[in-house]
C-alpha cells in the first residue's frame, strides 16, 4: 500500500538474505530494497546497534540525495539478542553493572543499557535531520530474552509458552514523532497485540489505510487490544475470512478450519 502510494519502502536486516528466506518473503509483499549483512558492510551479525544505525543513517542520506519520495524504513537490531556467555563490547562499563548475580542475565542487561543509549543517539540525529515531512519512529521487541525464562518460569509457570496470553510474549513499543504530529493518539490500552501494531502505527501517523489495515483498527477497538484473546472470536474469524477470500491469507488444506462460518458477498 505505501509503496502504491508513492513511499521508497526498504529493510535494513543483520542476517543474509535468505536466511529463514526473510528476504525473499519481505520482497513478496512489496518492499523494494532489502538491505542483508553484505549490503551493510557488516562484518558479523551481531554487532552493537550503532552499527545497524549509522547504517541506516547513511542510506537516509543516499535516498534524500538521490530520490525525492517519502521513506518507509525498517530496522532490524541485534546486540541485546543471546547468546550471553560472553560480554560484548568488553571495555564498555556502564553504570551499576554488574546489573544481576546471574551473568548471563546481568549481560543481557548490561547490553540492553547499552542499546538504549544507541537509539537515544539514533532519534537525535533523526530530530536534527527530520526533513521538511517530519519523521516517526516506532520501536518495538519482537519477543523476549532467552535470559528472562527463569523469571517467567517462576511468574507463570513451566507452561507458560503454551498461553497466548502470558508474560512470555509480553514485550514494548514506544512511537516518538518529529515535526509530524499525529493524526490519533496510540491506543490507550493496557496491552495492545502485535497484530494490531503496524494498523495501529499508520492510523496515528496518518498514513495511506489498505482496506485492511482500516479493518483492523476497528477490530482492536472492539476487542480492547487483544486479537487471539478477543471475547467476539466471530469477529476476529470474519477477519481473517475477508483476508483468505480476497487472496491475502493463504491457508493450508490440513490447517483447522476458523471456529465460525462466516458468509460473504
């Protein structure tokens, strides 16, 4: 949709191309430029995430110099991942280390503090270079450490995994806007499912809808956040029927039919 409407889209990945065939699969839905390991002149992976943004930087900087459509960039970060054997960076020292008894946990976070640090430097600068458009910034986690599971464990149980609904999933977003304000605020909710962020991100931005980015936006307020945990699981179905008939979800024949039929024109 932003690319029909005139947007560069593009992904900034620390893996290689193919790698869970990502790359492929991020070009299928319509990103124009995938950026891998060897496109960023990384030499490894997992490298400190000032790597990935002065990366990220740099390209910003091409693309103004070079191209005059607005910019839709993704990036991917990795330094906080596992393993935490190790210490990254090692002559880095921040303050109150060593955070935790347990040194794979006080590595983790000990690299986190770190990362912070890095976007901190990151939405300066795009404060500072945020063009005559403005710019919004959406971070979020896509799951958490290996390093918490003894502390979800001891929360929610050995079983935790098995609930869609437990701390093991939970992880954060936070939106920061320069000269750009937003059209609607994010959504004041208690916790606010992953499917519903990237509706979520271009409603408040004010960015182009596709019919089904609106649609979900309306979902998450009737279901108060929650997609798979949504009280009216007929609403949710209905949505994911209008995905499948319209060639958007494909399902496969072995996979469990949707908990109610839901007819359609």
């Amino acid at each position: 949709m932003l690319a029909r409407c005139g947007y560069r889209t593009a992904v900034m990945t620390p893996m290689d191309f193919t790698f869970v065939n990502e790359g492929p699969f991020l070009k299928s839905i319509g990103f124009e430029n995938v950026l891998d390991i060897k496109d960023i002149a990384a030499p490894f992976y997992h490298l400190r995430d000032r790597f990935y943004y002065h990366a990220a930087e740099a390209f910003i900087a091409r693309h103004r110099r070079e191209d005059g459509r607005p910019l839709f960039l993704e990036i991917q970060t990795m330094f906080p991942h596992s393993p935490y054997e190790g210490r990254m960076e090692p002559g880095l020292k921040m303050e109150g280390e060593p955070f935790a008894d347990d040194f794979q946990v006080g590595e983790y976070l000990r690299r986190m503090a770190i990362a912070r640090g890095d976007l901190q430097d990151f939405l300066e600068q795009r404060e500072a270079e945020a063009g005559r458009r403005g710019a919004v910034v959406l971070e979020f986690g896509d799951h958490q450490s290996s390093a918490t599971k003894p502390f979800v464990d001891a929360t929610a149980g050995s079983d935790a995994l098995a609930k869609l609904d437990s701390l093991a999933y939970r992880t954060f977003y936070t939106l920061t806007t320069f000269h750009h304000p937003l059209r609607h605020p994010m959504p004041d909710m208690a916790s606010l499912d992953i499917a519903f962020l990237s509706a979520s991100l271009l409603d408040a931005a004010g960015l182009p809808m596709s019919p089904v980015m609106s649609d979900l936006v309306r979902l998450r307020d009737h279901c108060g956040g929650r997609f798979h945990g949504c009280a009216d699981r007929a609403e949710v179905d209905a949505h994911l029927r209008r995905r499948a008939d319209s060639g958007l979800l494909h399902l496969f024949p072995q996979a469990a039919p949707l908990h109610s039929q839901v007819e359609t024109q």
